[in-house]
C-alpha cells in the first residue's frame, strides 16, 4: 500500500510504503528473508526463536526475539518519521 492512498490521493512524489513494512532476517538454515513486520503476532524462543504470523505459519529465525523486537521497533520508527507524515492537506487560503 503506497502512502499515496493511506493519504487519500495520488502523489507519485510519495515512495512505497511496502519497501518499509519489512524486516530482514535469517532462518535456521542461513537463509536471509524478507518478513512483513506486520505479520507478527508473537516472538518465543525455545531454545529457538520461534516467529508465529498472523497467518497461521511459524518461522524459525537466528536473530533473538530481542533482534526481533529491535528491528519491528525501529520499522516502526520509520513509519512514524517517513513519508505518511508529509500527508497534510493544502492549506486554504483566506477568501476575501
């Protein structure tokens, strides 16, 4: 989802939200991936961090569940000081 349409308009000065809304992690095997931080619903560890999605699936991961966390945390971040905060509408100016 672009941001574009979180502001309800098009501006194609306005990078895609989708680049951001991931984290980079590694599998068990030394694989690296791509994960939607959204996905997320919890983070154990057992001796293994364990990574249960919203969707059902579990993942395996090298990082820590505070790796984890670090990483949401600073995804979120992002969001808060990137592109969505540049949404305002033009300001009117006074009719007289």
């Amino acid at each position: 989802m672009s941001p574009d349409i979180l502001c309800g308009g098009m501006n194609p000065r306005l990078p895609i939200i989708s680049e951001s809304i991931t984290i980079n992690l590694t599998r068990i095997n030394g694989e690296e991936i791509i994960l939607n931080a959204d996905l997320i619903e919890t983070i154990s560890q057992s001796p293994d961090t364990v990574i249960q999605l919203s969707n059902g699936k579990k993942m395996m991961v090298l990082e820590s569940p505070a790796e984890v966390l670090e990483k949401v945390i600073a995804f979120r971040r992002s969001l808060m000081s990137g592109p969505v905060t540049g949404c305002h509408p033009p300001s009117r100016q006074d009719e007289t």
